[in-house]
C-alpha cells in the first residue's frame, strides 16, 4: 500500500557524512547529561512507600497530586488501577519522615482534604481474620477514604530491579543482534545495533537533561523503542537486499538511496498512524502515561532517523556490497549437457 511513489530516488547517502556528525553529537550530548545530571529514578528504582487507598466515588487525581507536592513531594506518582476508586501512591524516600510516619502523615493530609478524620476501624476479611484499618470519616460518620495497603520498597529491591532491568536490555542487543546477523549480514548487525543503541541513549539523556522520573513503564517503552527500530531497519536492509539482485548495474550508494526511498511511503503510513496513538497517550492518557508516552514519540522519531542515516549509513561505511548478500552463481560444468 502506497499514497505515493517517487519516481526519482532522494540521494540520502550525499549527506550520509553530516547526519552521521549529527548524530554523534546528539549522542555525546546524551552521555554527557547521563554522566552529570543522572536519571531521576523512580521509587521502583531507590525505594519508598507503596500506599494503596480507596474512595467510595472516583478519585479526584489532581486533587491528590496537589496535596502531596504540599507536603513536599515532587512529581507524586499517583495512579488508579482495577477500578476509577481504587489509588496507588508511590512516595520516595524522605530523610526529613522515616517509615510507618510517611504513610501516616500523606493518609492524615488526604484525609483533611476529603473534611474528615482518620480512625482505626476493625474489619473482617474473606478468611474470618479481624484486622484493623485506617479509615477517613466525614462528620455525618461515613467513610470518605479508606487505607488498603502500605508496603515499604527498599533500596535493595530498587537494586534488584535495576539489575534485572539492565540484563533485559542486554539480551534484547545481544538477541537482535543475533538475528540480524543470520538473516542478513554481520554488518548489517552492527549498523542496526549501533543505530539502536544511538535511539536508547538519546531517550535516557532526554530524561536526564530534563529530571522527567524514570520508572518501570518507562523502561518498558524503551525495550519497545529497541524493536521497533529494529523493524524500520529490517525493511530498509531487506530492500537493500531485494535491489541488489534486481538493479545490478547500481552502485552501492545508488542501491542503498533506492532502497529508502521505495519504504518512505509504507515508514510514513505505518510510522504515522503509531505516532498517532502514542500522542493521544500522551495528550489524552492522564498522568500514569505521560513519560511512558514521551519516551515512544522520542523513540519513534529517532528512530526513523537512525534507520535511514545512521544504520544505512555505518552499513554503508563498513563496505557493504552485493556479495555479502547475494551468493555468487557457480558456473555450470563445461561437462554439463555435453552429449556422449
């Protein structure tokens, strides 16, 4: 499916030289703020409190968020999962609160915020056990907020869950890498690797330069970001590859130029209508979304980018040629149809 065909191919590989500059000062740049500035990890990451709270209507999330930047909380992570009553909290670390104080003191502030008054009610669970629960009650007796859980996430498991993280984005290199290589060419690995790697460090230092929180869901977007620029190169290789064994008379920098230029219309169809859905995530999709939606359209973007001119540019650099691609054909034995 095509909205349009060019005719004459855009010679993308003439200025392969100064996108290439581009995006190595992109990328140093990201370093350099990961370097300085660090991510701003969330609580997954460096620990806190994990607070679940019921309200008997649907929570009002700003309203919640504003209470808790007045106590000094910065960005609160507030989330509603299961039903539009149900809340999650996740609080950082504070020196100034330690401990059980820190789910008190929010449970106490929200509860002002709701006029009522926190106390201990004993309830009865589905086994028969009687436990007892922080409740918020208004002046006519009824519950306005209720306690569910409150879990305290060491640094240890931040810890834990980093390093898991980081070996997930190892295997998915390694994994991708791997693949490219038995499908195409080793060159062709590193040029996709390179290019991949260029879109995720470009992703982190944004989220660095900008202290945007770095949690869970955003690592999620960024291993997604890592297969889908891996398609868009996958496409462009596999013209690459379909060319060279119909135009043999191109060179390879004519080969490699034809071959985005035929995919811009299916990477403007198929890269548009995603782009679409993340930016209805990110304009749409409430706070719970927000980085996780930023960090697919920095993705996305990079990542036609690096598909087009940089890991056709490195594969181009490394001396890719229709030989590494298409096995030569052995010539027939001289022997071969002779009649005895």
């Amino acid at each position: 499916m095509e909205f349009f065909k060019i005719k004459r191919d855009i010679p993308f590989m003439r200025h392969a030289l100064i996108f290439n500059v581009i995006s190595a000062l992109t990328f140093v740049a990201a370093v350099f703020f990961l370097v300085t500035k660090h991510l701003h990890f969330s609580v997954e990451f460096t620990g806190g409190t994990v607070m679940e709270l019921r309200y008997p209507h649907a929570a009002e999330q700003e309203k919640i968020r504003h209470t808790l930047e007045k106590l000094g909380y910065e960005q609160p992570e507030v989330t509603s999962f299961g039903t539009a009553q149900d809340i999650m909290l996740r609080l950082p670390i504070r020196k100034d609160v330690a401990g059980s104080g820190t789910s008190a003191t929010v449970f106490n502030a929200l509860c002002a915020a709701e006029s009522g008054t926190p106390k201990q009610v004993q309830i009865t669970t589905d086994k028969g056990e009687n436990v007892a629960r922080t409740s918020c009650v208004n002046a006519a007796g009824a519950e306005v907020l209720s306690q569910q859980r409150v879990e305290f996430v060491g640094p240890q498991v931040g810890d834990e869950l980093a390093q898991n993280g980081l070996n997930a984005l190892i295997m998915v290199v390694v994994g991708v890498m791997i693949y490219l290589a038995v499908r195409f060419e080793w060159k062709f690995a590193v040029a996709a690797i390179v290019a991949n790697l260029h879109d995720v460090v470009i992703i982190l230092g944004f989220f660095a330069f900008f202290q945007w929180e770095f949690s869970l869901t955003v690592l999620a977007a960024v291993l997604a970001v890592l297969g889908y620029s891996v398609n868009e190169s996958v496409v462009i290789f596999d013209r690459i590859r379909e060319t060279f064994r119909k135009e043999r008379k191109l060179s390879v920098t004519q080969v490699i130029d034809h071959a985005i230029t035929s995919t811009i219309s299916r990477t403007i169809i198929t890269h548009g209508c995603t782009e679409m859905m993340v930016l209805s995530m990110l304009f749409f999709g409430g706070q719970t979304l927000h980085y996780f939606a930023i960090a697919l359209t920095i993705g996305i973007l990079f990542g036609i980018y690096s598909s087009v001119f940089v890991a056709a540019a490195i594969a181009m650099w490394l001396g890719v040629k229709r030989e590494d691609l298409i096995k030569p054909i052995k010539a027939k034995d001289e022997t071969d149809g002779a009649v005895v």
